[in-house]
C-alpha cells in the first residue's frame, strides 16, 4: 500500500507575500533633538531606528529598505551608501554594517546642516524617497529575477514589491515649506505610495494631511522613549501592523498656506487658475507668480 503525499510546492509559491519597500524619512534638525535630550539623546534615538530597520529586513528576505536625512536647507540619502561595502553572507554583519554606515552618514550630514535656519528640509527628503521608489518600481535589478521555476518544471512569477515611506519628525514645520511638500503629498497619492508619519514632541499638520490622504498611518508621541515600541508595532512596514487596531486621527489639521505671507489660514482668496491662496484681496491686483495671471474683480 502506498501513501501520496500532497504536493504543496504550488501552494507554498502561491501563498508567497509581497516585500515592503520602506523608504525611512528621517528628521535629523540639531535644535529640535537639543529640545528632546532630557528624555532620550540623539544617539540613543538613532540606535532605536536602526533596530526597527533591522526587524524590517528580517521579516521576509524581499524586504528592502532605504533611508534619508533632512537638516535645515539640505537632504541626502543615508542608506544604501555609494561607498563600498564588503560582501559578507553573514546577516548580522550584514546589519552591522549597514548600522555603522547609517550613523556615518548621519554624523557627516550633522556637520553640513545650516545651524542658522532651523526648518529642516523633510520635502527634500521626501522627494528623494519617491524618486528612489519611482527607479526601484521602473528599473529591477538584473540579479533579481522576475520569475521562478517550479519542481515541476512550471513558471511563477516572483512576488512583486510595494512601497511605503515613513516619517519621523520632532518638527512642525514651516508655513513657507507647505507647497513644496504637497507636491510630494499629490506624487504620492497619484503613485499610491502610503506616507506613515511618527511625530515626536510636537505635532506636524502638513504630515497630518500627507498621513490621511494617502492612507498611510499617524502616531504622535509625547515623548521619545516611546519611539522604539511604536515603529516595531504602528508602522505600515511592522508585521503587527496588519493584525493590530491602528489609531486613528481624530483631528486633523487641514489648514493651507498662503502663498503672499507664507502664513497659515483657513479662509482667503483663491485664484481660479492654480489654486493659490492668498490672505488680503488687494493681491488681487497682482500676478500670481505661479501661473503669471491677474485677478479680476
């Protein structure tokens, strides 16, 4: 008598998940971590996001991750670095290194930052995020391929790779910052790319919007050493992310610019033609710099 077993190798290949690219976006501004250095210091921090991009990457091998630096008046990518890296197949020296190559890069863009401004460059760094998604999406590595083959000699295609990016900000901002990064918010929406945003110490409303509108998820934090914890579980690249009830905004900061002043309003003259919105009707009488237009009373 003999026994067949079932054949679960289409089933396994079949059940194969998608890998997150997560696009880590981090708020690096000197005078707002100062602020924060009672409760947690900056290095402290620092080790706790790359524990969280540790536990990213060790979820499923088709993981992938890239990190990005804002400082006021300038951005740049962190990680994956353009210098060269020694191979190894161990993952914990894969880690490691990766780690040392993080904070490296953090150290020497700290040394860069413009200490008279103090509104870091988050759309900068967003920008470079959804460019970086936009040639992962468009132009796969040769060394990976598209498919695979089956025991039974059949083709599957591989699982495919979406993309999120998340936010760490302990900043609100700046009013005069609000166009730059709604065109980010519109790319993103328009490339169905979720924008998670942690908030630490104060709130961030044009993040708030970017959170609601491209569905992506919202934490605000009181105090830093709750970093850590809400990243492994909050964040859209977490496993727990899935399973958990995620909090929701109850309020949410929908507050635009206006381009004349740079200040933040609720009610103002809107030009038909771009949308710009200014605060005073005498505008009205101006170009609107946007489109080269006049209003007309």
């Amino acid at each position: 008598m003999t026994t067949t077993l079932p054949c679960t190798t289409s089933s396994t290949a079949d059940s194969q998940e998608e890998g997150v690219l997560y696009a880590l976006v981090l708020d690096l501004n000197p005078r707002s971590w100062m602020k924060l250095e009672q409760e947690m210091l900056f290095e402290e921090a620092m080790n706790h996001i790359c524990v969280f991009i540790n536990s990213h990457l060790s979820l499923k091998i088709e993981n992938k991750v890239a990190v990005f630096g804002a400082v006021p008046q300038k951005s740049a990518m962190l990680y994956p670095s353009s210098e060269v890296t020694k191979s190894t197949d161990d993952r914990q020296d894969l880690f490691a290194e990766m780690n040392a190559t993080i904070l490296n890069n953090i150290a020497k863009l700290n040394k860069q930052c413009a200490t008279e401004s103090s509104v870091s460059d988050l759309p900068g760094a967003i920008s470079r995020a959804l460019c970086y998604i936009n040639c992962h999406a468009n132009k796969p590595h040769k060394s990976e391929p598209s498919t695979s083959f089956r025991t039974d000699g059949s083709i599957t295609p591989l699982p495919s790779t979406s993309s999120r990016i998340g936010v760490v900000s302990v900043s609100s901002g700046s009013s005069l910052e609000y166009f730059a990064m709604m065109n980010c918010l519109f790319a993103a929406q328009r490339k169905g790319i979720s924008i998670d945003v942690c908030a630490i110490g104060t709130e961030a409303s044009v993040l708030q919007q970017a959170s609601h509108l491209t569905n992506g998820i919202y934490l605000f934090l009181h105090s830093p050493q709750q970093l850590l914890q809400n990243l492994l579980m909050g964040f859209g690249g977490s496993s727990a992310s899935d399973i958990l009830l995620q909090p929701k905004q109850t309020r949410i900061g929908f507050q635009a610019s206006c381009f004349c002043h740079g200040n933040t309003i609720e009610i103002g003259f809107v030009c038909t033609v771009c949308l710009a919105e200014f605060t005073q009707r005498g505008f009205s009488n101006r170009n609107v710099r946007n489109v080269g237009s006049n209003y007309h009373e």
